[in-house]
C-alpha cells in the first residue's frame, strides 16, 4: 500500500536522483518560456533597424493627390493649409486600423503648384522663354531633415510692403537654391510676377538655401528645387524651376484657381518592445496595408457633400496611397521563419539531451535501490505498486523544479512580456517524471537477454526511419509552416541513433582486437581495462547517445555562428566590391575627380549595365543581360586575390582594340568573358549587343568566367544583392570603355588603402566626395558611400542573427554540460564494479599509478567512440539535412554562405571530456587507496 511514510523512505534513498531530475525539470520549463518572448524584443529590434534603413531614402508609406480647383466657392481662411494637411493625413493614417496606425508617425505634408510663367525686369529669359516655376511648401521637421539657409530667411507669410502700392497684393515670399540663383541671378530681395490665364501674383525672393545638406529628401522629392531643368516645348526649349514658400504662398496662389500636388509621407517606427515583428503582428500590417491601399474617397472623407475633403478651398477627390512596406515585411517573415526553424533544431537538441540525461539518473536510482526492489517484489510487492511510488516521487521533485524554472523563465523573459507556450515543456517534464518508473518496469521485466534478431530489427527500424526522413526532407525543400520543423527536429535525433547503432557494432570488435594485444603483452592493467570496457560497451549505450549527439550539436552549433559570421563579412564584402570604401551611383556622376587623399593606394572603376544579347548563331535572345566593364590590370594591383581580375589578366585578347566591321566598318566589335553556362552554350560566339545608351555593337566572347569569379565581390556593387538572372559579360580595356553610361544602373568606384599605409578614413573620404555625394536635382539615383565596417556593423547586429547565435550558444553550452552530466552518471553507474576489479587488483599487489592507468583505459573507448562519432555526426549534419538548414535567408545576398567548422569548440568538447574522465579516474583512485577487500565483498564470496 503507497503510504506517506514509505514514500518518505524512499525519497531519503533516492534523494541525489530527485535532485537531477528537478534540474532537469527546471531548465526544461525555463527554457522554453524565456526564450521566445527574448527572441521577439530581438526580432522587434531587428525589423525596427530595417525599416529605418529601407526609408532612408524613399517613405515606405505615402499618399498623394491632386486637388481640383471649383469656382464660385469662397476662399478659406488664411493660415488653413497646415491645419487642413494635418487632418488629411491624419484620416489616411486613421484609415489604416489600429494595429498599423501605432507604427505610422505624425504625417508630413508636401504641396506643389503646378508650373506657371515668371516675369520681372531683371529675370533672364533663357532659350528666348521666360522661365516656369512652380511653388512647393514643405511641413518642417520632416524626415529628411530641415533646410539649411546661407542667405536671407525662410518665408513666410505675405506681410505689408512699402514697396506695394496701397490696396495691392502682398507678394509671395520664396527662397531659392544656390543653382537657381546663380542660373537666373535670384538674389536676396529680387522682384518678380507668376502669371498665368489673367491673374498675377507679385513673388519677393527672402532666401537662398543650400542642398549640398539639410532636407536631403526634399530634394531628392523636388529635384528642380537644387537646379532648374531645361526642358523640350514646342517649339525648342525653355527653364523649368520650382521655388520654395510657405503655406501662406501656396494659399495665396491657390486663390487664382491653380491645382495642387499634395504628397504626404507616412514615417514609419516599429516597437522594440512590442509585438509588430510576431507572425500575427506581422500579418495584421499585412491586413491593414492591403485595407489602405483599397480605401476610397468615401472611407477617408465621407460620402455625404458635407464631408467632402476640402484643401485651400478646392476639392480633393481622391487619396492615392502607396506603400514599401509589404515587400519589407514579406522578406523579414521569411527571415523570422528560418530563424525559428534553426532555433527549433537546437531546442528539440536540448530537449533530447535533457530527456536522455533523466534517463540516466534514473538507472542510477534503479542501481541504487535495486535490493530494495528485490525485496519488496520477493514479498509479495507488484510492479505497478513500486512504479506509483516512483512516479509519487518524481512527481514532486520535477512539480518543484517546474515550479522553480517558471520563476527563472519569469525572471529571464524580457519586463512585461508574455511568457513562452507552456507546451513543449510540459511534454519533455512528463518525459522526465516518467523516467524512473519507465526504467523501473524495463529493467525489471527483463529476465534475459534479448534475442540477437531483435536488436537487428531495431537497428534496421531506426536505419529506415533516418534515410526516409533524410530523403523527405530532402525532397521537401525549405519548411513552409511557421515555428519549429518537426521533420528538421528529429532528423539529427535519428541520426544520432544510427552513429551509435555503428559504434556499438564496432567498438566491441575493436575492443577485442586491442585485449588480443594485450594479451601478449607483459602488463596485467591494459588486459583488465580493455576487458572491463569490452564488458561494459553494450551498457553505455545511452551514454554513448548522449554524448555524440551533445557532440554532434556541439559541432553543428559551432558552425552556426561562424557561418552566419563569415556569410555577413561576405555580403558586407559584396555591397562594397571588396574594397574597404566605395561609390556606388550612376556612371556619370562617378566620372569626376576626387581630391588626393594620401591613403588611398589604388582606385578602381567598376562600370554597370545592362541590354539584350543576340547569338549570330542561331539568333537566341537573352533579354537583361548584365554588362560589367572595368581595368583588369588596376584590380589586379589593388586585390591579386580578385578571381575576376586573374581571369580577365589570364584570358588571351580579351583586352585587343576594339575591332569595327559592317558595310562601312561602323559596327564596333568587342571582347569580353561570359558566364560559364553561356560560354559553353556558344563557346567562341558573337553576339549583338543592344542597350540604352550605344548604337549597334557586337560582342566576341573570348572565353569563360571560371566559377570563383561570379562570387568576386568587384561584381557586388553593379550586380545587385539580389540572385542573378540572365547572362553575364565582363569587360577591360578598350571594350569596357565602350559600355553605354545608363543613369539608372549602378555602377561603383572603389577606393583602396596604399600597401603597408593607414587604413581609409571613411569621414574623409566623403569629405573628399561631397561633389559627388551632394544632391543633383536630377532624377535617377543619387550616388551613395558604402563603408565595409559600416555595413559589417549593420548586418552583425541584427537581431534575427543575434538571436541565431545566442540561441545555439546557449543550447550547446547547456548540451554540453547535460553530456558531461551523463558521463559522470554513467561512471557513479558502473562505480560499483570498478571498485570491486581495483580492491582485487590492490590485494594483488597493483600501486597506484597503475590503478590510475587502469581508470583511464578503462573509459577512453568510450570516450575515443563519442569523440569521432559526435564529430562525425556534426560534421554530416550540413550536408545531410541539405535545403533544410540553409543560411541564406538570414544572412541575405545572392550566394548561400559556405559552412565554416568551428574546430575551437570541437576542440574544447573534447577536452573537457578528457578532463572529465581524467578527474573521474583520479578521484577513483584517491578513493580506491583507503578502500579493502573487505568493503567489496559481498556474503558468501571469497578472494
């Protein structure tokens, strides 16, 4: 009968078990509790610095409209412009919903006139025109930054001038740019008239203002606010420029019935601390993007005539939204995928250790109380009755230590967060608290050994269930769900099974090879040992488990944050084009000089286009061909190492005079290496080039890129970080001067340091390149500095890869730990019978550096089998699961990292197991000293 005294007894025998397993129990439920909560502040932080970064340049989220003038309406109040931007905005952020209207901030307004003529005694007419503006008002304190005057003052609202007869308008008060004063001489305090369809309205200029800095994306959004345009009318040309005013101007000239552009742009801010970056918060954005790219007139103003949307006394009859951000969150979903997925693996790995490790504890709680349970079964005792009071007892050794990794997971999850799904720890903690009992009813039960067949049906069970999960997942590619992958779970489990099936069938027969030596030689300590561990080779089979399957995440977990570290040094590498600093734009902006800097040694011009390539063959097209031309010899002397550059320096004529042909020979023919497939598709073929920007050309291919070369990072800046579609052509020499200049294609300047000097300074350098780098007021891309340390920063702080790496850090620390755990289990299992062999080995005359030896020997097949099969098995995973752990996605970038091994963490679980059986084997020793005969023998036997 189960009775609270007996249950106390028990647990007094059993206490050092209930302790383990209340260990085990505390980490399992800490763990998963803590750690997602954890792992959505750093997904959080993560999305927060990408949306940062994505609308540096570009708003992700905007809207626009133009309004319609209605005469016969009266005219608004004056200084209600801002007011009525406010509440439009503010409607269009409303109509988003609750959930994406917490991540837009207050919106900002811009408000452009349309084009109209500008006259005054001292204005130029270029062309014989006189010049076109146009008004903008842009809300202060917008994303871009504030405007930055060098003369004269913003503007402001038109006020008295004594220069105005009485009774006449005031004058619109503007600022200008210093390329439209110096184009059209608009000093400080220049009078000017807009007119346009019999009204004129008076314009005072009261400021200049510099674009080189300030309101970066003013200009970028208003570029004929830098420099007028010149462009075509009918007939011949004429100057078109925009001028800068306040809400009073725009009001003012809307009074004559002029349209207004209005654009607002939503600044967009993701909680670190919230839950935007969950699957959910995710998908609701998701949800709310959509309804606010559906929503109508009626949704943002009313359906009603009294609700009609109103700016500057003119109608706004629609509100056009347009949004980046889908695209954002789509990719960081993917990423936040993959992430769980890899952290998946090595939770299901720790979850394995721990379960195996309860395992263990519990055979030594069986050694322990083994006479006991002989007892009781020989009076009468059931099994099912000693197995209720195992599970009593660990009952309530794991409920205290769930309790206590509740209050750890509590402590460890970030302030305020939601805690973990309770789920998985509960399942593993029921694992834990069925341990003793379940060992309790398989030890007992077992009256012989198994039949041989049976082992061979299990180890064929196992085999098949490994390569089917192996070749299913395999064939099913990347995991499509959401969360933990079961199939990536469990393949390194079965795995691991498998290793330890192959070690069990080999370490006995090598064990007995090796006692074979030994027994021809003169010693009695290598005998015993090797006969004591061929012996116990089958018993240690869960420790050989648990040790190469700790190995095996260790290893694997090594190779996690050194691939992920080496995959980010390459795309940093990549977006830089191997250079330490770069200029990245349209060719035509980088074709200008750069002061001297005295660290930079050697210069390299990477140029980027783009067309359609024709075979003279058999007149196949390959539409969006990437064309890169550049000076082999310079990369050469500035990275030897460059593939691309060996390739172009060792290929024959790929650097020969531009050849001409046709009718009149004014079909230039170039030379260039292709790409490995289009080179063996049409080695030694022509092609026709055409592309934007170049007349007719011909292309000779003179050979292959060799693999190597299409993963050179001088191709990063002009490829893109997207995968590569279509052909590749690389170009030196004469023929790479030959490539079109197309404004909306990239191309790169990259700067290295001279040999043996200081490294670049990248403040410098942009110092040097403010020409470049300053604001055009032409569309198109502008040209932007990419530090290698800069973007190296970027990527290793980010969150998603952050918690990659912490995760497996974590889980194979505490792997290790579990498996040294184990170990040391294991030899307190077997203590017993290696006290008894070295007590007779003493009584024989044995000292005590022999049973030093004895202890060593005796346990290094063991550890020799679970050092190789676990490097083994860490080693095979990368290969094994394939598509199922592929890096690609968190690291970003066309290629998929290479896997690095981290021989210094393989390095130092072997070490620690060898000090760990090394201190056992002491401490076995030291014991073993003060221990005779007499403690080991047990009744009736003699020596």
């Amino acid at each position: 009968m189960l009775t609270l005294r007996l249950i106390r007894r028990e647990a007094r025998i059993a206490w050092p078990v209930s302790v383990v397993l209340a260990l085990l129990a505390a980490l399992l439920t800490a763990v998963p509790l803590s750690w997602p909560p954890r792992f959505d502040r750093l997904a959080a932080g993560a999305l927060a610095d990408r949306v940062v970064r994505a609308q540096r340049d570009v708003p992700l989220v905007s809207a626009a409209t133009t309004t319609v003038p209605l005469d016969g309406l009266v005219p608004p109040d004056t200084g209600s412009l801002d007011r009525d931007l406010d509440q439009l905005g503010e409607r269009v952020r409303t109509a988003a919903g609750p959930g994406l209207a917490a991540a837009l901030g207050r919106p900002q307004a811009r408000v452009t006139t349309l084009g109209v003529t500008a006259r005054g005694p001292e204005l130029p007419t270029p062309y014989g025109k006189a010049p076109r503006f146009s008004l903008v008002h842009a809300q202060p304190d917008g994303a871009g930054g504030t405007v930055e005057y060098l003369q004269g003052r913003a503007p402001r609202q038109p006020a008295a001038d004594p220069a105005v007869p009485p009774g006449a308008a005031a004058p619109i008060e503007v600022a200008v740019s210093e390329g439209t004063r110096e184009r059209l001489g608009l000093a400080v305090g220049r009078r000017f008239d807009l007119l346009d369809r019999g009204w004129v309205a008076p314009v005072l200029v009261v400021g200049v203002f510099r674009t080189d800095r300030g309101a970066g994306r003013l200009w970028q959004q208003s570029p004929m606010l830098v420099s007028p345009w010149t462009v075509a009318v009918d007939p011949g040309q004429e100057l078109s420029g925009q001028l800068l005013t306040s809400a009073d101007g725009i009001e003012t000239i809307a009074k004559h019935g002029l349209a207004l552009k209005v654009a607002w742009e939503l600044p967009t801010a993701v909680d670190r601390s919230g839950p935007a970056a969950s699957p959910a918060g995710i998908a609701a954005m998701q949800s709310a993007l959509r309804g606010l790219r559906a929503a109508g007139p009626d949704r943002l103003c009313g359906s009603g005539l009294a609700d009609t949307c109103m700016l500057a006394g003119q109608i706004v009859p629609s509100i056009n939204v347009t949004e980046r951000l889908a695209p954002e969150l789509d990719a960081f979903a993917v990423q936040r995928g993959r992430t769980e997925q890899l952290q998946g693996f090595a939770l299901a790995g720790l979850l394995a250790l721990v379960v195996a490790t309860a395992v263990a504890a519990a055979r030594l709680g069986a050694r322990r109380r083994a006479g006991a349970v002989a007892l009781q079964l020989t009076r009468g005792a059931g099994l099912p009755g000693i197995a209720g009071r195992l599970l009593a007892e660990a009952g309530v050794a794991v409920g205290a230590g769930v309790a206590a990794g509740w209050a750890v997971g509590r402590a460890l999850a970030p302030q305020g967060a939601a805690l973990g799904s309770p789920v998985p720890a509960l399942v593993a903690a029921l694992l834990v608290w069925c341990a003793p009992a379940a060992v309790l009813l398989v030890s007992a039960g077992r009256t012989r050994p198994a039949p041989r067949s049976r082992r061979v049906v299990l180890e064929a069970l196992v085999v098949l269930l490994a390569v089917g999960g192996l070749v299913a997942l395999r064939t099913r590619g990347a995991y499509a769900g959401t969360g933990t992958d079961p199939q990536l779970a469990l393949a390194p489990v079965l795995l691991a099974l498998v290793t330890v099936g192959i070690l069990l069938r080999l370490l006995p027969l090598l064990v007995r090879r090796a006692t074979r030596s030994a027994r021809r030689s003169r010693g009695l300590v290598p005998l015993v040992a090797l006969a004591r561990a061929g012996a116990q080779s089958g018993a240690a089979a869960l420790s050989l488990l648990v040790l190469v399957l700790a190995m095996g995440y260790g290893v694997y977990g090594g190779l996690i944050p050194r691939t992920l570290a080496d995959g980010q040094a390459q795309i940093a590498e990549w977006r830089t084009g191997g250079a330490p600093v770069a200029l990245v734009g349209p060719r035509d902006r980088l074709s200008g000089d750069l002061p001297p800097l005295p660290a930079v040694g050697h210069r390299v011009a990477v140029t980027g286009a783009s067309g359609e390539l024709t075979a003279q063959d058999d007149g196949t097209t390959f539409p969006g061909a990437r064309f890169v031309g550049l000076d082999a010899a310079a990369l050469g002397a500035a990275d030897p190492s460059s593939p691309v550059a060996r390739a172009l320096l060792a290929a024959d004529g790929v650097d020969a005079a531009v050849g001409r042909t046709g009718a009149g020979g004014d079909v230039p023919v170039l030379t260039a290496l292709a790409d490995p497939a289009l080179a063996a598709r049409f080695p030694d073929g022509t092609f026709e080039l055409t592309a934007l920007g170049t007349g007719r050309a011909l292309v000779h291919v003179v050979g292959a890129l060799p693999e190597q070369a299409l993963r050179d990072p001088v191709l990063g800046p002009v490829l893109g970080g997207g995968p590569r579609s279509g052909a590749l052509l690389v170009f030196t020499g004469p023929s790479a001067e030959r490539l079109p200049v197309q404004k909306n294609h990239a191309s790169a300047l990259l700067l290295y340091p001279a040999a043996g000097g200081p490294p670049l300074d990248p403040a410098a350098v942009r110092a040097a390149a403010g020409v470049q780098l300053a604001p055009t007021g032409l569309p198109g891309p502008q040209v932007e500095l990419r530090d290698r340390g800069e973007e190296l920063g970027a990527l290793r702080s980010d969150g998603l890869a952050r918690s990659a790496r912490l995760a497996f850090g974590a889980t194979t620390a505490l792997g290790l730990l579990l498996a040294l755990g184990t170990f040391a289990l294991d030899l307190l299992l077997s203590a017993t019978e290696r006290a008894r062999t070295t007590s007779y080995l003493r009584t024989l005359g044995i000292g005590s550096r022999a049973v030093l030896g004895l202890q060593l020997l005796q346990q290094l097949p063991l550890v020799l089998a679970a050092a190789v099969g676990g490097t083994s098995l860490g080693l095979l995973l990368p290969a094994a699961l394939g598509p199922g752990l592929r890096l690609g996605a968190l690291t970003g970038g066309p290629f998929e990292p290479a896997v690095h091994i981290d021989w210094t963490i393989t390095a130092g679980v072997g070490v620690a197991l060898v000090v760990l059986m090394t201190a056992a084997a002491v401490l076995e020793a030291a014991i073993s000293r003060r221990r005779g005969l007499g403690a080991v023998l047990r009744l009736g036997e003699a020596l």
